[in-house]
C-alpha cells in the first residue's frame, strides 16, 4: 500500500499570505496525486488533478506541483473561506490512498 | 448537474449487516467507476472500494484491509451504487461517501462526492 504523508498537520495562516502543503508517496506514483478541500460538516471537493491540472469553478489560487513522491498543494493570497482540511490522493496503485489531512485555520 | 445521494446509514450493533446506497442523477454510474470511501469521527479518508463501468466489465476492486467484509454492486435500472456491509464493528462506525470517476471528466480523481451518511456502530 502506498502511504502519503502530509505536512504540516495543522496551519494557522493571516489572510492573503500564501500557503504550502506537502505530500510525500512511500513509492513513485508519477503525476497521479489528486488534491481536495473538505469543509466541516462537508463532504471533500476536488481542487486540483493529476498534480496540477486545474478545475473549473477552482479558483486560480490554488495550485499544484510535483513528481514522482514529492507533491505540493499551493494557495496563494489565502481567504477565510479557504478554511479547511486538505487531502491528497493517490490513483497510481490500489488501493488508492489519502494523505492524513492538512487543517487550515484563518487567524 | 451531477448529484450522489447516500442512504441507508444508521444505528447497527456489532456483528450486524448493513446496507447503504448511493442515487445518481446527472450521469449514469454504469458509465462511471464508483468507489465508496469513508472518514472515521475526526480522521482521515479510507477507500473501501469500487465497482467499474458496463464497458470495464463491472467487475469489482476492494480494500484486502477491509477482509472482504464489504461489497461494491450496482443497479443500472435504478441508477445506484450499493454498499452491503458484514461482520461490523466499533471501527467501522464513520460517515460513508460514494465517489464518482467519470473518466472523461477528471480521469481516476473523485469529480463528485455525495454528502455521506452516518453508520454508528454500537450494543
């Protein structure tokens, strides 16, 4: 199985700074990382695919970079509605897998 | 516009069965690969499983974590996922969410969830 690992656990973040989450696979899952946002009380969103392929209806703040076993989920200019926890996923291997989750609280 | 509808959680004791589902509208789940995925209180995503497309054959990967205990099926006339769960436990108590992989639309990321339903498991 491959485990993803993802820091920091926790973030607290002023508004319009940037923040950086990272993913790291036990193996080399190429570019199949996958990233949501899950809201309290919500069920996750995607945000971002394939490691940086972007969604409609995302805004363009958030995005993506990495190969291999190293991931990175970027939110430029944070909003406090970006509070939430969020999770990469992988697709490479069954089964597939979730990072541990990433919270990011607005100070 | 794409929708996933859970149902069927509730209150069952340890060692019990259940049986949730997952209505679809806006897309037909024979034309998807569904999977099940569920988040324990305060913790992360576990995949359960997943049943491919009509076109994939439909056949079935499973979590071996999970010992066989849950399975994935479909019913195209009714356009649901369904979840038989067995032999349940205190560990399985967590929300349930089906998941959606509609290939075209974001290949083997999750495009649409539902909003879960809760399974507590309890005596």
């Amino acid at each position: 199985e491959i485990v993803l690992t993802q820091s920091p656990d926790f973030q607290s973040v002023t508004p319009k700074e940037k923040v950086t989450i990272t993913c790291r696979a036990s193996q080399s899952i190429g570019n199949s990382i996958h990233w949501y946002q899950q809201k309290p009380n919500q069920s996750p969103k995607l945000l971002i695919k394939y490691t940086s392929e972007s969604l409609s209806g995302v805004p363009s703040r958030f995005s993506g970079s990495g190969f291999g076993t190293d991931f990175t989920l970027s939110i430029n200019s944070l909003e406090a509605e970006d509070a939430a926890t969020y999770y990469c996923h992988q697709s490479s291997h069954l089964p597939v897998t979730f990072g541990g989750g990433t919270k990011v609280e607005i100070k | 516009e794409v929708q996933l509808v859970e149902s069927g959680g509730g209150l069952v004791k340890p060692g019990g069965s259940l049986r949730l589902s997952c209505a679809a509208s806006g897309f037909s789940v024979s034309n998807a690969w569904m999977s099940w995925v569920r988040q324990a209180p305060g913790k992360g995503l576990e995949w359960i499983g997943r049943i491919r497309g009509v076109s994939e054959g439909g056949s079935t990967d499973n979590n071996a974590a999970l010992k066989g205990r849950f399975i994935v099926s479909r019913d195209d006339s009714k356009n649901t996922v369904n979840l038989q769960m067995n032999s349940l436990d205190a560990e399985d108590t967590a929300v349930y969410f089906c998941a959606s992989n509609r290939l075209a639309v974001a290949g083997w990321a999750f495009d649409s969830w539902g909003l879960g339903t809760q399974v507590t498991v309890s005596s």
